[in-house]
C-alpha cells in the first residue's frame, strides 16, 4: 500500500506532548561501532565514567596525522580495540584505539580529475564496519570492502551510473541485514539522485531506487520504477529537467530503523536550485526534500512526507535523522527527529510518515511563516521564489542546520543542533545553480551557535555562542552522554573541543586543538578508561575554503585527535600565519583586472574565495608564485598542469584571454595584499 503525507495529506495536529523517553538500541556500550553510535543514531552514548566532576581533568591521551591537508568530516568507528577512520580523498586508516599506533592503511587512489565534480571539497564522512569487513566509499563513486583486519581489498564496485554527470560520494555507507546502502551527491551541478544496495558478501546489487523520474519514454528497470510513474511525474513540468537530472541526490542521513525494519532516506535539493527554471515554476517535484521510508530488503516504496515541497532554496533534507520514543498525548510514539536546512524541526511519526509538529529552530526565517498543520505545508511568503526579483532569505543555501551531526539525549529529552542564522540573496536569472553574489557588508548580522532544543515544546532551552569560527556551521557535530556532557568541537582553521553541561549549557571545560573540527566527536572505552575522540581538519564547503574570521596559515594536516583523563600526551603547534603576498612586479591592465573579477567571481571564488581571501586550505592565490607568470599560469588553468591535484582545467569553458584576466585580477589582489602587509595592516 502507497501511503505519503504531501499537499493532499489529512493531519491529526496533536498537542500536549509529555516527556516520557526510552533509550533505543546501543550495541556494546564501550564501543562506537554504528554511526551515530547506534541503529537511532542519538550521537548518545551510556559511558559516564567522564562526568562534570573530573571533565577539567581531560586531557590529550595521543594523536594522529593524516597525509592530507583537505577538510575532515569523518567520524570515526571503534570495534574491538580498533578505531577506524576515513579521511579526505576517501583513505582510510585502522588505528590502536589505545595508543594511536597505525594497524593499516588503505589508499584508493582517487584520481586528482575527480576533485572538481564535487561542490564543497574532497571529503568523506566515514566508514561502516561489519562481519569482518570495512566499508568506505570513495569520492569517486567507489564502493569498497576491506577485510578489517588487514585492510586488504576484498571487492569493488562502481556505483556511478553515468560518469559525464558530475556524481560524487561523500556519506558514510550503512549496513544492515547483510546488505550495505549508499547514496551519491552532485545536485549542486546536476545529476539525478539515487540510493543502492550492495550485498556484504559479493558487492553485487541487491537494488536501486532512483528519487526523481527519468526522462519520457525512459524506463530504469528498477524498483523505483511504479512509484515514480505513479506519483513523482505528475509532480515534474517543462524539460530542463530531464538533462539536468532534477536533483535529490542523498548524499548524507540514511537509517535503518531496526524496530519497525525500514529504511529512512534523507533526500537533496533540485537541480538546477530555482524551481521556475527547472520546472517552470509547477509541481511540488517528487521526491526532493524528503524523509522517504522503503523496504530494505527490496527497496519498495513504503511512505515520504515532502518537507520542502518544489525545492527553490537548496534546502536539503539529507541532515542526520534522529530515531526516539515519544509519550505524546499519553501514548508512546515512534519518531523522527529531524532539523533540516529550511529552518522547521520535524517530529514525524516514523510508522506513518505523518508528521506530529513542526516548530522553527531558527531564527528569522524569510521563506515562510510557518508550516500548515492541516496539509503539513510551509506557508510561504510572497516572492520569496525570486521569480521576477532577487530574493533575501533566510536560512541560506548552507542552510540553519547543515550536515554536521546534531545529537539526542534520552536522559534531558533535548536535541543539540549546531544553529545559524545567515542570508542569502537568490535570483533565477543569474544562473541555474546559485544566486547572486553580494557584499557581505550589505546581509544583516549573521549568528552561530548550538541549541538545545525541546522537540516536544517545540522551544530552544539554552545556547552556547559559536561565533568567532565558521559562520557557516553553529560549530562542528555533536555527542552526549548519560553523564549530561555535550562535546562539540570547533573552528575554521585553527579549532577546539568543548563539553558542557547538558542541562545548562555551561561550558565546563574547553581545550584548543590545531584544527578546525567539523566532525562529530565519539566516545568508547578500552582497558577501564573512556576516550573521546574527533578527526579535526578544516574544509569542506563555506567558509573554511572561502576565506574566515581569522587570518590563514601555513598549510597542516589534518589529525585524529583522542582525550582521556589525566592524557600525558601534547598537541603540535599551531601552524605560522600563511606568509608574504607574492606581489608581482608588473602593472596590470584596469580592463582585464575588471573582466577578471567578473570571470573569477562565476569561476573560482567557492574554492580559492572572495576577491582571493582565502584561508589557505586551497592555496591562497595571492601567496603562489603561478600568479607571477603568465605562461604556468596559463598552463594550470587552462591546460590543467595540476589537474591531478584536484585542480581543474577550463579549457573549452574559458578562453586564453579570459584565463590572464583572472591571472591579473589576482595579481593585483596579490599588490593590494602586499601593500597591506608592508603597512602593518591585518588580514582579518
């Protein structure tokens, strides 16, 4: 039987919710071997031996460098003594959870080519360990076993079905039921998304379900097939569409619900990202921007509800998934908890799909007032689908919440959700994929921090500022435990690690680590003493690539970073403030500096920053000495000289000329830099 909560839903508004929790599964206690810590995926864990009594007394047990300098999203997996991790370019290492010694390592070789198919750098965001085997995705679309003892290879399988679209695979696979389940991601420049099942044993697909219709005429073969006929097409209008794919690709929270036996699926946003361009403005555009639920052992369609029907605002809704037990109205209800980018968090009976509320967590949200309770409908706010005009909105395109985990604890009844406030001006006329650019001087205020929020009041209880970091982020993911600590770390190039009080949200102990820390932190315990762990790296998409608060430094690489009571051990230095501007002697032609700035601005500013006001991450143009001469310049940007670094060539996409425009834009950003620094003047 087909059952979904979209325009046509009936709801049931229920109300006078009360607080009654039940814990959910936890497999072996002292260890961290699913992702989010459990089948609920809480980010919760039982261990209490660190508590607000001795918190002050943590300290670095040890630490581990990786051999790459990109962002680090992965959250590590903790089996039997082992910690697995996987870091940028989709490597991963098997460490002694103990002491850091690496056990092994495995390289995939992603090929340099790939980097810049991918929107927000070459990340992954972990592995999943399983009957003996490890299994990591790489960002290249491969889905790989290892034998986790020795981290010899054990099979492959492409997971691409069509490699002239610009595909990606950043998430951490799940297992379950002897099958192992990834997503893609690509949305942001176009591709049609899909999940599939992969059996543990051989590699082979067991099915696939595509989240958006293929083009007329056009049929997959797979289990998505029916329902998509049935209930997604009519929901499509015009054609851009069908070449473009429509989006939705899942690239981050999958779940398998282990008590109700089926499969949650976080769904992405359209593509392109304005609704009027890709479907003349109609149609609420199945299956974007959904919590869809399917059989996971065929794939069959069960139910979805539609959080962000017709998608204009890249408002994803592929942010973790929560599973708990809620006593609402005097009766225990089974539930997702679910904050996704558009603002509103989700309390949706996860046996029916049918939502119970649905609150803002954020504030100032420009795109709707709120959501209908009779159809389960945002009521959106005129103009805000920037049809005729610009739109400033609210969340952004990052969105209030983005990827990095928010936790759950069944002792406090909160959520811990990494928060922004931020803006956006949106406009379908200045292309298919993102709005236009503006001074930042002109947004209002933005505000970063984490929440606790009440998922039956619908109401926030306490905050913790995050400002000072990443604006784009409220601070990395998210742990708690049954000793009411919440630890998240922090940063954009420089970081730290935080616990606080669960209840209050005072900040009990902090301590500052060389990185950025976007991941969520775990916790386990080996020989009677618990550790808490976090792969720290800055990168990813926003600010980090963009450019900070903070002034850039010298390039380091990114670190597993493990705390203990009493730790004896002691971090690396913070690196050196990135060094003098190249400040090339020529003078540079006014014309191509302004053609330059237009052509960087629609070209490089996600990867290498506003006017060139980069973090160091990615090389900070203005410090390289390629900007100083016209011919490597040439060779690199148009002919791809360092293409195997993960830079791309734009040859056949810019012309010669407009390739030395950037060249000297930059090298006057570069002058006005060096002119700066010879003045005493900061950066930041």
């Amino acid at each position: 039987m087909l059952r979904w909560f979209g325009a046509a839903a009936a709801a049931i508004a229920l109300t006078g919710m009360s607080a009654a929790y039940s814990q959910g599964t936890q497999p072996a206690a002292q260890e961290w071997a699913a992702h989010g810590g459990s089948s609920n995926e809480q980010y919760y864990s039982q261990l209490t031996q660190i508590d607000a009594s001795n918190v002050a007394d943590l300290k670095p047990a040890w630490y581990f460098e990786y051999d790459t300098v990109r962002g680090q999203e992965g959250e590590p997996i903790v089996v039997d003594g082992v910690l697995y991790i996987s870091t940028a370019w989709s490597k991963v290492y098997a460490l002694d959870a103990k002491t850091g010694a690496e056990l092994w390592k495995y390289d995939p070789k992603v090929p340099g080519e790939a980097g810049p198919k991918g929107c927000c750098d070459v990340v992954n965001r972990g592995v999943a360990v399983s009957e003996g085997r490890v299994f990591v995705t790489t960002f290249d679309g491969r889905m790989v076993a290892l034998d986790a003892r020795s981290g010899e290879e054990l099979w492959v399988t492409d997971t691409i079905v069509n490699h002239a679209m610009d595909y990606t695979s950043t998430g951490a696979p799940r297992v379950f039921k002897s099958k192992v389940i990834i997503g893609q991601g690509g949305a942001e420049k176009g591709v049609r998304g899909y999940v599939t099942a992969y059996d543990v044993a051989t590699g082979e697909k067991a099915w696939r379900f595509y989240l958006t219709p293929p083009p007329p005429g056009v049929v997959d073969g797979e289990v998505s097939d029916r329902v998509l006929e049935e209930m997604a097409r009519p929901t499509w209008f015009g054609d851009l569409w069908h070449t473009t794919g429509g989006g939705g690709a899942p690239w981050d929270s999958i779940v398998y619900d282990e008590e109700l036996d089926q499969l949650l699926i976080g769904t992405g946003n359209g593509s392109p990202h304005s609704h009027y361009l890709r479907s003349a403005g109609q149609g609420d555009n199945l299956f974007l921007a959904s919590v869809l639920a399917l059989d996971p052992d065929t794939g069959e369609y069960r139910w979805h509800y539609q959080q962000t029907p017709g998608d204009s605002w890249d408002y994803t809704s592929v942010q973790n998934m929560i599973l708990a037990d809620l006593t609402i109205d005097g009766s225990p209800r089974k539930v997702i908890l679910h904050a996704p980018k558009n603002g509103f968090f989700y309390v949706i009976d996860r046996e029916s799909g049918q939502p119970i509320s649905a609150n803002p967590y954020a504030e100032d949200i420009r795109w709707a007032t709120g959501i209908d309770t009779t159809f389960w409908r945002p009521i959106e706010v005129p103009g805000a689908r920037y049809v005729d005009r610009p739109f400033l909105n609210s969340p952004h395109v990052a969105g209030a919440h983005n990827w990095q985990p928010m936790a759950y604890s069944p002792r406090t009844g909160l959520t811990y959700i990494p928060t922004v406030r931020n803006y956006f001006t949106y406009s379908a006329t200045s292309g298919p994929h993102q709005g236009e650019v503006i001074d930042p001087s002109e947004l209002p205020e933005p505000d970063a921090y984490l929440q606790a929020f009440d998922p039956l009041t619908g109401q926030e209880s306490w905050r913790s500022d995050a400002n000072g970091w990443l604006l784009d982020s409220g601070g990395g993911g998210v742990l708690v435990t049954a000793s009411d600590l919440v630890f998240q770390g922090r940063g954009d190039i420089l970081g730290e690690m935080l616990a606080l009080d669960a209840r209050t949200g005072e900040v009990l102990w902090r301590h500052d680590t060389p990185n950025a820390v976007m991941a969520a932190p775990v916790t386990y315990m080996v020989d009677g003493e618990q550790y808490v762990a976090v792969s720290t790296g800055g990168g990813g998409g926003g600010s980090p690539l963009l450019g900070s608060t903070n002034p850039p430094r010298e390039k380091q690489p990114g670190r597993m970073v493990v705390f203990k009571l009493n730790g004896t051990a002691t971090l690396p230095a913070p690196p050196p403030l990135a060094g003098p501007a190249t400040d090339p002697d020529e003078v540079f032609d006014a014309d191509k500096v302004a053609l330059g700035a237009q052509v960087y601005g629609r070209n490089c500013v996600f990867c290498h920053g506003m006017n060139g006001r980069q973090s160091n991450i990615i090389t900070d143009l203005r410090r390289s000495p390629v900007v100083a001469n016209a011919q490597v310049w040439r060779a690199v940007v148009h002919d791809g000289a360092f293409l195997s670094r993960g830079m791309p060539k734009f040859d056949g996409k810019l012309s010669v000329d407009e390739v030395e425009a950037i060249r000297q834009f930059m090298g006057s950003a570069s002058q006005d830099l060096a002119r700066d620094q010879r003045a005493g003047i900061a950066e930041r």
